[in-house]
C-alpha cells in the first residue's frame, strides 16, 4: 500500500492554557485531530469550551503552550512569525459569520487580494479567482461589492476567497450564524461540495443539523473530546459504536 | 410511537392518494411508501384492514367483484372527497403523537434516585446526532425531483435538532439543580467527562 497522505491540518497533544497560576483556565486539554485533504470535521460543544481556541491555533493566530501543529505537514512552532505569516496566507482560509469581506471591493477583487498580497500579478489571478467563484455557484456576482450582495451570497464569496489558488484548509467560525435556515443549509452544501472536490473543512457551529453534513463531529467540552459521532457506518471507525 | 403515528395517519392517506385516481391496494401501498421515502413504511395488511373500514365508513367503495381481489380497485366516494377536504383543511393536533418515551425516561431519570443523568443525556445525545447524520446522508442522495421525500428528511433533521436543543436545556437545568450525577462516580466510557460533576450527589 502506499503511504498515506499528508494530513492537510494535524494537531498532537495540543494544550492551551489562558492565564496563569491561580487564573490559568485550560482551554484545549491534550487534543489530537487530524484533518485530511477531502475531510470535513464539525466542532460542537457549549460556549467556552474551546471551540474558538482550536480554531485560532489551527489556524496558527495563537500558539500552544504544549503540543505541535501541523499544517500541510510543516510544524507551525518551527517556523518563524514571517513563515507562519506566509504559511497561513497561502494554505489557510477563514470563513466568519460576518463574512468580514472588504466593502468597496468587487467580489473578484476579495477573492483576489489574498493571491495578490502573496505576490501574483492581476492578470496570473483572474483565471483563478473566475474559476473558484464559478465553483461555490457565484461567477455571475464577480464584479458586484459586499454592499450588493445577500447574506448567502456574501458567505459563497469569502468561501471562495478561503479557497483561492493553493489554499486547501478552510477554518469555518460559525459561518451561518447570521443566515437563515434555508440559506444556511445552502452555505453548508458548498462546504461539503468543496471537501468533496479536496479541500480540508474545520466547521465551528451550533447547529446540530449543519454539522451532520460533516464526516464526523467532535465535542468539545472544558477544553477536552468528549464525543466524536459521525454516520453509523462509520461509528466503529470513530470508536463510538452507539450503545 | 411511530406504529402509532402510522395508525393515525393512514386512514387519510390513502384518502388523499386516492384523490389522484382508483388505485389498488398494492399500488397504495407502493405510493404511501415513496411519498414518505420509506420513512413509515406500512404493511399490506395494514393498508388492506383500513380500506374496508373506509368502505364501511362509506368513504371508499371497490370495483365490482374481479376474479382476483388483489387486483380490485379503489376509489374515494363523495363522502370520501369531503373527508380529504376536511383532512386539508384542519391542523394537526401534537397531542395525537402519543407518549415520548425519551420525555418519559428522562422525568424518571430525575425522579428515581441514583441514575446517572448527565451520562443518560450524553448517551442519548450521541445517538441522536448519529442519526442526524445518517438521516442528512439520505437528504443529499435523495432524487434531485422527489419532493415529498425531502420534505419528510426534513423534517426528521428539524425535529431531531430540536430534541438535542432539548437535552441541551435538560443538562443545564440538570447541572443548575445540582442533580448532574448519582453517586455511583464516573460517567463510564462514551459518556461525558466527569470533571464538572463528580462530586455532586443525587439528591433524595
């Protein structure tokens, strides 16, 4: 057999402790994930336990204080804070529940600015940029702005603009929280659509029937798993086979 | 419950299937099937028992006596007509749905002493959002056309979500009323961790 991929996101005995001493609050006790190329992995749990913490060190916006991150298999602690930079421009998208798309810019030209701040020329962008926008179901919104555009349509393009050129890991905070349900449900589909074309989906939600479009969904709670379920096919791969 | 669900409805679903025409008693079957993407599938027994009491209601009547009955076709009376305009016409009572055992189990699991109620919720929680996520795999392989069957996935996907929004206010009121665990210690494995509740004793 060959040997297995790299794992796109890959977490090991990672802790983050806030505060210190008689304050410190264990964020992230000793988690382990891993997040293939094609993986789309809901994370669920009350307020506080965690969520966001993963996100943010997934993502490489905050450190650990144990334990490795691993993104397309380079050690997030090794590089320096200019190679984290760079690492998390080209292989890192954020996707948010306020979109956070740069009004006064077109669609193309969101979409467009992370490639453009990593050096590729308007011209090198455009077929890209035309191509990724075509696959969340939004090329005909291309030159319209933030402004213009519906909440759904809004989301389609910072999920466009998470996945343009290399990037393949795609961290989504809450992403329909200020959508509606049928516009959610939609927003969810181009997520599972873009991990089934590769990508790597890290999905933070509350929504109990958002995260079922996932592969499996792991509970977070005090900072530690404390369920991961996914289909029932899949239950004794997780270790979690319904009692 | 859900041979309770089918009882209730039944009767009126072949009704309204009729309303598109005579049918048989195993096309009926075959359609109530498919309309509700196998979700309540009925027996054709069970199809068969309700005809005659819609022909003894006067509601249904048969074809004229054919030579294999299985063949015989139904078709609505104009009592029959009016009793589907008046299905249409009123809401569905929630009352009609019966006893939730789930409802049940978790009163009697804060009523009864000694059983662990954060790792029964954390159990039942598990299992439901593993049907959640079998029954959203069905949802996206369903046939683009079929309507009704993604109508009934979703509603099994929303009332599912709202059962686990239950236990989440279940576990919160459980935890704030100091009821969270029995005094038999750890949740066992699968369950919930133990820290915010491992020393909390049931209350009697």
């Amino acid at each position: 057999m060959s040997q297995a991929p790299t794992p796109v996101l890959e977490l090991r005995g990672v802790s983050r402790v806030h505060g210190r001493d008689a304050q410190a609050v264990d964020a992230l006790v000793d988690m382990d994930l891993v997040l293939a190329a094609g993986e789309f992995v809901a994370v669920m749990g009350p307020s506080g336990s965690g969520k966001s913490t993963l996100l943010h060190l997934a993502g490489g916006l905050d450190a650990p204080t144990s334990g490795t991150v691993l993104v397309e298999g380079q050690d997030l602690g090794a590089l320096s804070a200019t190679g984290r930079a760079v690492l998390r421009r080209r292989s890192v998208g954020y996707v948010f529940q306020d979109f956070n798309l740069l009004p006064g810019l077109t669609a193309a030209e969101n979409v467009a600015f992370p490639l453009e701040l990593d050096g590729w020329s308007a011209h090198k962008a455009r077929p890209v940029v035309r191509t990724v926008l075509s696959e969340v179901g939004v090329e005909d919104l291309a030159d319209r702005r933030p402004e213009d555009m519906s909440g759904g349509q809004a989301q389609r393009v910072a999920i466009a603009r998470a996945l343009v050129g290399p990037r393949r890991l795609l961290l989504a905070d809450e992403p329909t929280g200020a959508l509606d349900s049928v516009t959610g449900t939609e927003i969810v589909q181009v997520l599972r659509s873009r991990a089934d074309h590769g990508a790597a989906v890290l999905l933070v939600t509350h929504e109990p029937r958002f995260a079922a479009w996932a592969d499996r969904t792991v509970f977070l709670r005090d900072g530690r798993v404390v369920d991961t379920t996914g289909p029932s096919d899949a239950a004794e791969l997780l270790g979690t086979a319904a009692s | 419950m859900e041979m309770m669900e089918v009882a209730v409805s039944v009767k009126h679903a072949l009704l309204a299937l009729l309303c598109g025409g005579p049918s048989t008693t195993y096309q009926l079957k075959k359609d109530f099937d498919r309309t509700t993407n196998q979700t309540w599938p009925v027996n054709i027994g069970q199809v068969s028992t309700t005809l005659q009491r819609l022909v003894r209601d006067g509601l249904v009547a048969g074809s004229d006596e054919p030579e294999d009955p299985g063949t015989s076709e139904w078709y609505l009376t104009d009592a029959g007509r009016e009793e589907v305009a008046r299905w249409w016409a009123s809401p569905v009572s929630r009352e009609r749905r019966g006893r939730d055992e789930l409802v049940v189990k978790l009163a009697l699991a804060v009523h009864v002493p000694g059983v662990d109620i954060a790792a029964v919720v954390q159990r039942q929680r598990s299992a439901m959002h593993q049907m959640l996520h079998d029954v959203t795999r069905a949802r996206r392989t369903v046939d683009p056309g079929d309507l009704a069957a993604r109508l009934v996935l979703d509603n099994h996907i929303f009332a599912t979500e709202a059962e686990l929004r239950w236990l989440d206010v279940v576990e919160a009121e459980v935890a704030r009323a100091g009821r969270a665990t029995a005094t038999r210690g750890p949740v066992p494995a699968g369950g919930q961790t133990a820290t915010d509740q491992a020393t909390v004793e049931v209350a009697r």
